[in-house]
C-alpha cells in the first residue's frame, strides 16, 4: 500500500501550477522564441541570397580588370569583276600589289594586266617544252616555245630561271622593272606592253584596257578599305595601350 506524501500548507503554496507558470513566465517565453526565430531567419534562404550577392559585387569590384585585345583586320578580297575566276582574281591582286609595292601608278599595273591577261589569260602557265616548270605551282600549260608563268616569260631571254619565273610575284616584278626602264606615260597602253614583251601580235593587247581598269579599281578598292580599317584598330590600340595582336 503506497503512502500518500502530505506537503505543509506553506510549501505547496509556493510551487506554481503548470497553468500558473505558463501566465506568470509567458512574456519571457514568448521573448524567447522571438529570439531563436530570429537567430533562425539569419541562416534563411533570403538572406543567404543577400550575402551571395554581396560577394559577388566586392568580387567584381576586386577583380583584375579583362585585357583590352585588338586585333589587325582580317583579309579583304576585291570583288570579282570582268568575268574573272577567283584563281584569274587572286593572280591579279599579285600583280597589283606587287606594282603597289615598287611604288607604281594604277598606269603601270593596268598595262601590267593588260599583259598578263593577253600571254596567259591571267594564269600561271607551265610549259611541255620545259618539263620542269611542272615542278611548281600552276594553272595549265602553254604552247609558245619556252614561255611559263603570268607574262610567258622565258628563261632563254634572261627573265629569270623556270623557279624564279613560276613564281606570280618574282614575275609581276621582273616586267615592272623592265617596264620602268621605258618612258610608258608617254605612250599607249598597249604600246608600251609591246615595248616590253616584244610580241609577234603587238595589237592584241588593247582590247584588255577596259576590263584591266576595272581590275585594278576593284584590286585597290580593297587595298583602300584594308589601310582605313587597319588605321582605325591601330587608333583603337593606342587609346587601350596595347599593341596590335
């Protein structure tokens, strides 16, 4: 038989009832949770997303800033005129550019491929008679003797040897220089790639003046435009402080 333990009337007095202790302690209670919920909503979704932010803006702030890359202008192709393949066109920009560079008027390069177009029709021609020129690079045979290359050059008459001659911009040089040694703005056209070539057909050239200048117009148009894009890129290095890549 279980004995009933009887507390003095003081003693019981002063222990609260659990409906007591929750009214007297529920300010504190509530403060309480108040502070964990808010301890809690530090390591919420929101403000985690808020510290990410920051980060990435102090990142961005601190780190080293992107160099500045300028880049030279890709090639520009002339556009394709007298009813030239892209082979005849890339052979015709040799020619110009290679006057361009010795330093000769539009003059000199139109009676340059005035020429080229009559001995090769702006092709860079081997010859059977000389098996060698099949060594390198080209575009056909011809049938006129020892001729090879753009302007049917031979090597028997001191233009160069058959390596020399095969090569567009070894042959576009040799006619200019000789070219130069004529007084050619005294003259026609035709006249003075006669001058130079010595052909057995010394009117054939004239009937190629006018698809020549337009060649020659096309081939420069490109130069041009090349030289005002490279301007401006070297213009732009400049203002970054950075050379051109």
């Amino acid at each position: 038989m279980r004995k009933t333990l009887t507390l003095p009337t003081a003693l019981r007095n002063r222990i609260p009832t659990a409906g007591g202790f929750l009214r007297q302690h529920a300010g504190r209670l509530a403060l309480t949770g108040a502070v964990a919920i808010a301890a809690a909503g530090i390591a919420s979704p929101a403000y985690a997303g808020n510290d990410v932010s920051t980060a990435r803006e102090l990142a961005a702030k601190t780190a080293p800033p992107t160099p500045v890359v300028v880049k030279k202008p890709g090639t520009i192709k002339p556009e394709q005129v007298a009813g030239l393949s892209k082979t005849q066109m890339k052979n015709a920009e040799t020619i110009v550019k290679v006057g361009e560079k010795m330093g000769l008027d539009e003059r000199a390069q139109t009676i340059a491929l005035m020429t080229a177009m009559q001995e090769s029709n702006l092709r860079n021609l081997a010859s059977d008679v000389i098996p060698e020129s099949f060594d390198y690079d080209n575009q056909g045979s011809g049938s006129d003797h020892d001729s090879i290359g753009l302007f049917q050059q031979r090597p028997s008459m001191g233009w160069g040897s058959v390596e020399e001659i095969m090569d567009p911009e070894y042959s576009a040089k040799a006619f200019y220089k000789k070219l130069e040694k004529i007084d050619y703005h005294d003259m026609g056209l035709g006249q003075a790639a006669q001058t130079v070539q010595v052909s057995a057909f010394p009117d054939a050239y004239d009937k190629h003046e006018d698809d020549a200048e337009d060649v020659v117009d096309s081939v420069q148009d490109a130069i041009d435009t090349y030289a005002k894009k490279l301007a401006e890129a070297k213009e732009k290095a400049e203002a970054a402080g950075v050379e051109l890549s």
